[in-house]
C-alpha cells in the first residue's frame, strides 16, 4: 500500500488498525495499516530509522491513533 492509497483510505475511515513494527532486517521501523506495510512508488517497504520518525510521518497525513510492536528477544 503506498502513502497514497492509504491517505485514500482513511479519508474513507477504512482503516481499522495502524501499527508500528521494528524490522530486524532493516535495523528500523515500518508502518503496517490493515496488515499490509506501507510502501514507497517503487513499491519496495518503506522504512524509518528511528521511531520518532515513523510516528512523525503519521501524525502529518492525520494519523493520530496507532499502536507500536517490539520485539525484545535478547539472543
């Protein structure tokens, strides 16, 4: 889903859950609306560094209601 799609959709109230999750792989975080990940033009998961940056990209587009996902294995 990209940043235009998912404008469209909660314009449209259609989303029922956003969340925040630490990718692993990508040593930062990636918003999931609806489980699907939000993506960039080139269709390719967008990804934020930092948390704060995740939560500032959604409270611009009008976002104010989200969870966050951790996970906190220690291996």
């Amino acid at each position: 889903m990209t940043e235009r799609e998912l404008k469209l959709l909660l314009n449209a109230n259609a989303v029922k859950r956003i969340q925040l999750h630490y990718a692993v792989m990508a040593q930062g975080y990636m918003i999931i609306a609806d489980g699907k990940p939000l993506e960039t033009s080139k269709r390719e998961t967008r990804e934020f560094k930092t948390l704060d940056t995740a939560a500032k990209f959604l409270f611009k587009i009008g976002v104010a209601d989200f969870s966050v996902k951790l996970n906190a294995s220690v291996g």
